[in-house]
C-alpha cells in the first residue's frame, strides 16, 4: 500500500498538492514508525518517510537520524 502512495504522492499530484500533503504525510509517517512494534515495520514507515520528505525540516530530520541514530524503543516484556 505505501508503495501506491509513493507512487501516486511523486507522480500524479502537482508540485502544489504535494508542498500542501506533504506535512501530513511526513508527520504519518514518522509517527507510525515510532509506534510500530516491531523493527521491520520501522524500517517500511522509515523509507516512506525517507521517500516522501520533500521538504527541509524532513530532510533536517533524516540527517539527524543518519548522523546520530534513530532511538528505537522496544516494547517492554511483560
């Protein structure tokens, strides 16, 4: 499904539909990922995000996850 959004996010929305979804997708996208349970769903969220940060403050983003790490929390066992 990400990869139909991808595909319909960079190539059937105008340069101005896309400036104006583009916070909404980024915040999504991030937020899933910090909330996914397990690491593999991280890493799908993640090159969604990754794919669909057109702006800077998402690139500013990617750059601290690549020079600092990305802090992933992992469910406690209960």
């Amino acid at each position: 499904m990400l990869r139909q959004v991808r595909k319909l996010y960079w190539n059937f929305l105008s340069d101005a539909a896309r400036t104006r979804a583009a916070a909404t997708f980024e915040e999504s996208m991030w937020t899933l990922m910090m909330c996914a349970d397990r690491l593999s769903n991280k890493k799908i969220f993640f090159d969604a995000y990754r794919d669909l940060a057109p702006n800077r403050r998402a690139l500013d983003q990617l750059l601290r996850v690549l020079n600092e790490g990305l802090k992933v929390r992992r469910p406690n066992p209960v």
